[in-house]
C-alpha cells in the first residue's frame, strides 16, 4: 500500500503549525519512518515550500525528495502541497492511500479512485502503532479521544437495499483502514 500525506495538514491537526515548525516536521518524519518499519507500507509526505538545504538559496532545484527507510519527503518548493498530493493521487490511483483534512485535495483525490482519510484519524493509527511497538503515547502528546464514537455510519436517507450494510465506498476504506 501507498500513503501519500500532507504533512503540515497532519501536523497542524496536532495543535498548529507554531514554534519550531522545522523540528516538529522532522519529528513527525522520524514517527512515519518508525511506522514505515513497523507496516512495511511505502510513504510519501509532502510538505508545502523548499527543502531545508534549498530553504537558504534562491532559485534552486529540488532533487525530487529523499527516501529514507521507506518514507519519501517531498517539497513542494514553487507550488501548492495540495497540488503535489493531488498528483500523486492521479498516478496512484486505486493503489493510493491519501491522508489529508482539506476539502479540495480529498475531493479531487477520491475522483481518482484513492481512499481518502483525515489527518486524525490516520494520526490515531500512526499513534496506536507505534504505541503498540512500544512507543508511549505521551511522548506525542496524543490520547485516545473515548468519547468519540467513529464506528457509527453516517444516516443515509433515500438508499435502497440492505440498510445496515455500509456504501461499496465506506466498506472498501474500512478494509483500507484495517491494513493501517
């Protein structure tokens, strides 16, 4: 499986994009490249601007993201990271796993046929396999939220068949969700 994730979008969904931004990006690189170890998943995260040597010199060239241990960093350097996710997407297709909250990017990426999951919920799945490696969830700052209940489907009005049975495209992010 292939995860593309839009790392400000997760990392601002942790409590903002504030302080030291650099140090809580590689931060959450190092967790993604622990979880790649874990799932044997292949990770890409992009990240809006330049690259850290690039962030210094004007006009200069991205080497197309590092990979390191299984994740690939991507900078988006002259466009939008919602952009860059995006195309990911359309290469990807069914194969892709996109992890973002914004509207647009989810959209245009479940056109293409990727399942499309929010930063906390993907977040809640980093967390709990890494703590399940033995990672401590206060080292992230995270606890489980008990008073949320995601296992509720939605109400559907108007669907035909079976009611308790979920959407092809509910079932098939469940199934997603479970490989996490």
């Amino acid at each position: 499986m292939e995860l593309v994730i839009d790392g400000y979008n997760v990392i601002g969904s942790r409590g903002g994009l504030h302080g030291d931004v650099a140090a809580r990006r590689d931060a959450y690189v190092s967790e993604l490249v622990r979880y790649a170890r874990l799932k044997g998943h292949g990770i890409t995260v992009v990240f809006d601007g330049f690259p850290p040597s690039l962030a210094a010199s004007s006009g200069g060239q991205s080497t197309g993201g590092q990979r390191s241990t299984g994740v690939r960093v991507v900078f988006s350097e002259h466009e939008r990271a919602d952009d860059v996710v995006v195309r990911f997407a359309q290469r990807l297709r069914e194969g892709g796993t996109i992890v973002s909250s914004d509207r647009e990017v989810r959209d245009a990426c479940r056109s293409h046929g990727c399942i499309v999951l929010g930063a906390r919920t993907f977040d809640e799945r980093l967390v709990y396999a890494l703590a399940d490696a033995g990672e401590a969830l206060r080292d992230l700052g995270l606890e489980r939220d008990k008073d949320r209940d995601d296992d509720e489907p939605a109400s559907r009005s108007g669907k035909r068949g079976n009611p308790r049975r979920l959407s092809k495209a509910e079932r098939k992010t469940r199934r997603r969700l479970e490989r996490l």
